[in-house]
C-alpha cells in the first residue's frame, strides 16, 4: 500500500468544487451516455476484455454520481466506485443503494497491490497538473493485476505531443494529445492497446480521447 503523503492543494480546490454543484452535475450528465454511442462501444469493449480475463473487482476512479459504475454492471462488470468528492459519493449511494461508492484520491488509492481485474479513469485525470499524471500512472499500474485493462476518457488536443491548459467550467482542466498520454502509460507498464478520438459533438469543444490498456509488468 502506499504511505500518506501531503495533500496538494488543487486536490482540496477540485474536491471543493464538486461539492459545490454536485446536484447540478449530476442533472446535467442524466442519460448522457445514452446520446453517446462512442463512449458505450468504448466501454462494452473493456466490460468483454474483462470477462475474458477471469474475475475479480473493477474500480471506476472519479466515479462522480455513479453512473458509468452503474453502466459496467449492466454489462456484468463488478464495478465499484471511487471519487474525491463525499457530495458526490453521497448522491452515488442514494441513487444506486446496491453499489459500493468509497472517498478517495486516484493520487493515493487505498487498495492492494495487484487487487483490481481493471480500472476506469472517466475524465478524472482531466484536473491533474500534467507533472504528477506519470505518478497517477504508476499508481494505476500498482493496484492493477498483470494482464489488467485500464480505460482512460479525456479531452483531447491536435496539437502532437502537447498538455494544454483550459477553461474548464469546474476548475482548472488539461487536455491531452494521446500518443503523449499513451507514452506515459507505457512507461508505466502498461500496452496500449486501443485508441480513439472521436470529433466534438454539437456544444462540446474539444475532441474526445479514449486510450485502453494492458498491464504488462
């Protein structure tokens, strides 16, 4: 397990943040998934991966209100969920009583080494200073079993090999080119295995980045 450590200041601004429209965000992702054949083919094909891999438990990072951790157990994935914000875990418990929904920060998983079958980092590595995404990596790669999935969503740039900054509406956001996030995958351990972008919807602004991967070492 990984010691504690300090507490960086823009996690305590981005969990703040949450909590103050976890209500709001939660009305306004209602359904999303069901406008978005991308991101269920995305994550069908990471539940099929994980059914052919044997068993064991899957954690959706950021999970937020629950609703891609609810998702996976429809496609017989068991999901539980993790998130930074205790408002949104909350709303998680009351919307899906039948789920688990725990506090935690992707930066200092309270889980085993090598004790998750996969993991899915929904647009939850978008408010990370780019310097301790590599660290995050790592830590994704420590509780994950050799030949665990690992599925990434992030704003995307077509800028190659670039990190930039944005006006997120929550808080400070980033996104990334993927062939630069696939490389700090790799070197984390893991074998990218999959990725897509797909071109902004009508009132999105950006593409949208989806990197699935493999633990390997």
């Amino acid at each position: 397990m990984v010691g504690n450590r300090s507490t960086p200041a823009d996690v305590d601004s981005t969990r703040d943040a949450y909590d103050g429209i976890a209500e709001i965000y939660t009305e306004f992702v209602e359904n999303h998934l069901a406008g978005q054949p991308h991101d269920r083919a995305m994550l069908a094909v990471f539940a099929e991966l994980l059914q052919a891999n044997g068993s064991g438990a899957v954690a959706d990072i950021g999970c937020g209100p629950g609703r891609l951790t609810a998702h996976l157990h429809t496609l017989g994935v068991p999901a539980f969920g993790i998130d930074l914000s205790p408002e949104m875990i909350g709303i998680a418990r009351h919307r899906y009583p039948e789920l688990s929904f725990r506090e935690g920060t992707m930066e200092q998983l309270a889980l085993a080494d090598a004790s998750l079958r996969g993991l899915v980092a929904w647009y939850s590595i978008i408010h990370l200073p780019p310097e301790r995404v590599r660290d995050v990596l790592a830590e994704f790669n420590r509780v994950l079993a050799v030949q665990g999935h690992a599925l990434l969503a992030f704003f995307a740039t077509d800028t190659p090999d670039a990190v930039e900054a944005f006006d997120h509406k929550v808080t400070r956001a980033y996104r990334w080119a993927p062939e630069r996030l696939a490389a700090l995958l790799r070197d984390a351990g893991f074998t990218v295995h999959t990725r897509m972008v797909r071109e902004p919807d009508p009132g999105e602004r950006f593409p949208q980045g989806y990197l699935l991967a493999v633990k390997v070492h």
